[in-house]
C-alpha cells in the first residue's frame, strides 16, 4: 500500500464508534464499526483502527501511517453536558455584573409544562459564588473606561483556585468590541493557576448580547477540560501508533479545524458527530439531481433532523442545548431522544413511552446480552426487521429471547403480549420521529411531501421508509454508507471558520466604509488562520453575510452580501435581500419599515480533498439472484413472510418491491409495502412510494 494514501473520518456516537476509510489508489470506501467506550472514548476510536486495519490486512501502525487525514467527529462535549458531568466551573466578569447568567434575560427553564403552579429557577452551571466580578470597564463603543485591575483579577483566579475550580470563563462587558481586558485576564489565569482551563468571551462568540456571550463561553468553559483531555490523549496514542497525518475536528458549526485551532473553544464540539450528517445527504442529493432534502440520522442515541434546502444546509445561532443558551452559528439539527438503544418504559400516568433514558454501549440493547431494559433495537428483532445472525455482517448475535423478557417487562403492565408490545414501541418511536421532521418542516412552513428523505444512522434504514410513509414523503434515499452516516458527510465537509462583528446601525445611518473595513478585518484574520496550516490564500473562499432586521423586530435575518468592496450600492442590495428573503420564510415582508443591522459575518472556507462514490455496474431490474431467504416479519396485521436480499449482491438498476428486507454487512434497510426500491449506479437505495398507496 503506499504512504499516505487513504483518508479516514470517525465518529464517536453513544452506542457505536464509526470508521470510514477511503481508500486513494481504488477509490473504495471501507465501513467499520466498533462499540463505542464511554469510560475512555480513545479506547473505542483504537478498537476501530485495530478493526480497519484487519480490514486492509495490515498492522495497526501500517494502517495509521498511511492515513493522510484524519476527520473525527465526537459526541462527547453533548454528552457531558446533558449527563452534567462537566467541570467545576468559575467566572471572572465585569465588577457588579455577575448575574447576567441568573437573569437570562428572565426566560423561564425549558421544557417546563406551562401548566405547571410552580416553575422552579434556572440553575447556572457557573454557581453564584464561583463568579467573581474584577475591577474592569469597556464601553459599547471599544473604549477602555477602566482598565483590568491585575492584582485583584490574581486574587480572584487564586480564590477560584481555592474552591477546586477546573476551568474558568472569562466574560467581560462589550469584550467583542475591545477584547484588551479579556486578553489579560485569561494571561492572569495561565499564569496564577497553569493547570485551570480558560476559554474567553470574544473569543467564544465576537458579538453583543451579553447573556448569549457569557451563557455559551461557560457552556465551553465546563465542557472543556473532558474535551481537551480526551484530545491530547487521543493524539499522543496516534503518533505514538503511527499516526503522522493531518488530524481535523468536526464542529458545530458544520466546519472542520486542527485540534489546536478549536481546543480553546470547546463550545464548538456540540453536535460535532451529527452536525457532518446535512453536508452527506446534500452531496447524495446531488447525485439525484435533488435540491429539497431532510436528514434523518438515527444512531443508537437519538434521532437527529435536518433540512437542507435549495441546496444550503441552514445554520443557526438561536440554539439551546440542555436548557443552556449556545449562540455560536451551528448547522441547524434538531434531535430527539429516540434511537436504537432508546429505552421503552411506562411513565407515571400508566402510559408506554419511549426514551429519552439510552442503554447507550454499556449495557446496550437487551439483545446485545448484557441489558436487561427492552429497547427500540429490541423490538426491531422481536418483530422480524432484523437478523439474530447476521447483526454488523455476523460479529455479533443478538439474543431474541433476551428481547422479549425485556419486552415483557412494559407488555405485561398494559396487558399486551410480546409482540403487541413490540410493535407498540416501534410505532411510538416511529411517530415521535416524525413528530421531530413535523417541527422542523411543517411548523415552519415547509412542506416535507416536497422533499426527498435521506435516511442514515444505524437504525436510520430500518425505520425511515415506516417514517417516510405516516409523513406522505415521495422518495428516501438509503446511502451504502447509512450506517456511518455522519462520518461520510465528513467527507463532504469543507475546512474553515465563521467569523462576525457586531454592528449594530439602521441602515439609513450606516456607513459603508465601516462595514467594508470590518468585511476586511474578518477576512485578513481568516486568511493568517489558514496560513498556519498551509492553505494558500488563493484556495480560501469567503461568504460575507448581514443580520438584518426590522426596527423593533427581536429576531433576525441572515442574508448574502457581495464580495469586494462594499459601498452604499452594496448596502441597498442587501436591504432589498433582507426583504426578500423575509418574505420567503415568513410569507410576508414590510418595506414601509426602517431596517437595521446587527451582525456582519464572513464564512471563509477552504474544500476538502475531493472524492467519489464508487459505481456499479448494471444487470437489469432482476434482483432474483441476491435473494437469500425468507423471514416472517409483523408489520401490524399478524407476521408475513418477507423476501430478504442479500445486498452484496445487488447491481446497478435491481427493483426489489416492498414488503423487502436487504441486509448489508453494517446496516438493514427494510422496504415497507407501500414502497419500492431501486438500486441506483452508487449502490444507494433509492425508495418510491407507490401512486396507488
């Protein structure tokens, strides 16, 4: 094999750790899947390295020297927030103002009923007494009123240090127009307390909002030690393996950066795994010639949903996380806690219910014989859409029996038996999906009958074509690559960073110069960013956007501005952009109204390294010859018996009507019988509803 000739993305989920190796010289993709470890996720990530290379007939140290990028996708800062296992966390701020973290500008807890008499107060994950305000003052306009009192801040950091604090945030008043006194005071705790993690406001999010600022650098602040240890140790146990290649993160905000780029910034890790899966489904859809998309990625967690439309995959900066405010701009997914491990229980009104609770890796599933609590993955296989024997291509049997005791335990309360039980939580987990695409399409005015569905994840094909038909959805498209869903949109990802300024002007009092010279600022930062790692100037593309708004208006509009020099012509496009696309996500727009701006951002890109997917060739619509046997299956009306296909088998251009079951070595795709599947010259899956259905 020779050097440095595959590419390698990773993504580390709460059940599976997931490797896709793209092999260079043949231009072929190798799927692996290991358990992921929760203890110490390196140790999953090597079982995978040591299980890619078996692939490949190599050592493990031939196989990492002859990676030449590394993207890897983690969970885990999602994970230790939701789990809030995250580290003593401190605060240095502004003298007086350390209670913009309890205020929060009064919004109230989420996902408290608004039935409730009474709504308990919102717990900062900074405790009042570990936020210390210091002597400090920067003005709205980057004026230094008073500068940082250094002994005071020393004082402060050794007091934090005192209590056990681990990691501290510094957040200070209008940082994002002079970040001077921010600059010192993380110098101040590097140098009082070496071994505290320190993340800074402006440095987190360089825009105003003050709550938004302070609430995310926090977040960042208590997810980060987890996430930095895991990282430096991860890349000692490479290189000490053989690993002499490029290593890249995947973030938030759907962007890939060295480790030492974003280490200081841990915020940007949420949704790091999930955030890659919209960048897959729009480079599938390319292939279909389809522009209007929803990504569906359902792991063995949680079900994640996103749309991407007219071929741009939306951002977001409105995001909460765990009931805490994350304002950085992340790809715009949301998630429900439904996935394969998702544990089925009765709730206190006597009802079943389906998640959020996850077996996770360990224990797993009932099935994977060490659970006891019945799963979605279990009643996949109590109802016949999965193989006992042929789970990840025969590593590992699942035990049937064990299921159903599992199952019993929720059957036997509602007097259901195992089947009924069963299918009762494969339905519920089915319609609170689609009760998530709902939310993020229909709610917000767009019709998912328009829209082709791309279904990933583990459990991704077993359940999309069942969600697929409650929702109307036309066409699901099951990639080769389901299983390592958002580990292939990896591949499609580009290498970059968001940049922003506030600057906050109606438009009528703006000064073009003004915005130009921020436009440069932000460009020429990115520009000596790309150039530590080698990118040359003219490989870096910018995007330069505007958040508008109508006067008096609370949310705002992101919309494209022009390149090169921005003048009043620039300006009056943009207005007239902000009208339009106001109009096209809300159905109405107001032009008698004064507009103002906000934040002015530039996205500033560099493409990863090209690839393919792999064609097959055809043998006409005949798929007679990868038939592998018949398995009795229950979809509601008692058990049928289904044609299972074996999907190694199948060419280019095979028809294979529902009801179906194709089984592939990482995945199991289940073809509904209102649905008829087409192998396409990619060896994606393609699904079309039937007219007559």
């Amino acid at each position: 094999m020779t050097a440095n000739s595959k590419r390698l993305c990773v993504d580390i989920g709460g059940t599976f750790t997931d490797c896709l190796v793209l092999d260079e010289v043949t231009g072929q993709f190798s799927l692996v899947k290991s358990p992921t470890t929760p203890s110490d996720p390196s140790d999953g990530f090597l079982d995978g390295m040591a299980k890619a290379a078996k692939e490949f007939g190599e050592s493990i140290e031939e196989f990492l020297g002859s990676i030449s990028v590394l993207i890897h996708g983690t969970t885990l800062a999602t994970n230790v927030l939701l789990t809030g296992n995250g580290a003593k966390t401190g605060m240095l701020t502004t003298q007086n103002f350390r209670d913009f973290l309890e205020i929060r500008r009064a919004i109230k807890p989420l996902h408290i009923s608004l039935f409730n008499v009474f709504i308990p107060p919102n717990r900062p994950l900074v405790p009042r007494y570990l936020r210390l305000g210091v002597p400090e003052r920067t003005l709205y306009t980057g004026e230094i009123f008073e500068q940082l009192d250094e002994e005071k801040t020393a004082e402060a950091v050794e007091q934090l240090q005192s209590e056990g604090v681990e990691a501290a945030a510094v957040c200070f008043l209008h940082s994002y127009a002079n970040p001077t006194n921010e600059l010192r005071a993380a110098e101040i705790v590097k140098n009082v307390a070496p071994d505290m993690y320190v993340t800074t406001s402006h440095e987190t999010i360089h825009v105003w909002r003050e709550f938004e600022r302070f609430n995310t650098t926090a977040v960042g602040a208590y997810v980060g030690p987890a996430v930095a240890n895991y990282l430096r140790r991860l890349e000692d146990r490479l290189r000490s393996s053989g690993f002499g290649g490029n290593m890249l993160m995947m973030l938030a905000n759907g962007l890939v950066q060295t480790v030492d780029q974003c280490i200081d910034r841990a915020v940007y890790f949420l949704h790091s795994g999930p955030a890659a899966a919209p960048s897959g489904a729009r480079f599938l859809g390319e292939i279909e010639g389809k522009d209007q998309l929803l990504s569906v990625d359902m792991g063995g967690t949680s079900f994640d949903v996103g749309l991407v439309r007219q071929g741009e995959i939306p951002t977001t900066s409105e995001s909460w996380v765990a009931d805490q405010r994350v304002a950085i701009r992340m790809v715009d997914i949301e998630s429900v806690g439904t996935g394969g491990g998702s544990i089925a229980s009765i709730d206190a009104l006597g009802l079943l219910k389906v998640g959020p609770e996850s077996a996770g890796a360990d224990p797993g599933p009932a099935c994977f014989g060490k659970g006891e609590e019945p799963t979605v993955t279990d009643a996949d296989l109590v109802l016949g859409l999965l193989s006992p024997d042929y789970f990840l291509g025969g590593d590992m049997s699942l035990d049937v029996e064990r299921s159903r005791k599992a199952i019993d335990k929720v059957g036997k309360p509602l007097d259901m038996n195992t089947v009924d039980a069963a299918y009762s939580i494969f339905t519920l987990a089915n319609m609170s999906m689609a009760d998530e695409i709902i939310k993020v399409s229909t709610k917000r005015g767009y019709d998912v009958r328009q829209a082709t569905m791309i279904g990933g994840g583990g459990g991704g094909p077993v359940h999309a074509g069942f969600i697929a038909d409650r929702l109307n959805i036309p066409s699901v498209v099951i990639p080769s690559v389901a299983s390592l869903y958002s580990a292939f949109g990896m591949y499609a990802m580009d290498i970059g960073e968001d940049y922003a300024r506030s600057h906050v002007r109606r438009v009528d009092a703006a000064e073009p110069k003004e915005i130009n010279d921020l436009y440069e600022e932000m460009e020429n930062e990115a520009l000596a960013a790309f150039e530590i790692v080698g990118v040359d100037r003219k490989d870096v593309k910018f995007r330069r956007t505007i958040d508008m708004r109508y006067i008096g208006q609370f949310h705002e509009v992101e919309v494209d501005v022009d390149g090169g020099d921005f003048d009043s012509k620039s300006l009056i496009k943009a207005t007239g952009n902000f009208s339009a696309k106001h109009d096209e996500l809300f159905t109405f727009a107001m032009p008698w109204k004064g507009v103002e701006l906000l934040t002015l951002r530039v996205k500033a890109t560099t493409p990863n390294a090209p690839f393919k997917l792999p064609e097959i060739t055809s043998e006409g619509t005949d798929a007679s010859s990868a038939k592998k046997s018949v398995r009795s299956c229950y979809f509601g009306n008692g058990f049928i018996e289904v044609q299972v296909y074996d999907g190694s088998k199948l060419t280019a251009d095979n028809e294979t009507p529902g009801p179906a079951i194709i089984e592939e070595t990482t995945t199991t795709v289940v073809i509904p019988e209102n649905y008829d599947c087409h192998v396409n010259a990619n060896k994606n899956y393609v699904l079309t509803r039937r007219a007559d259905a």
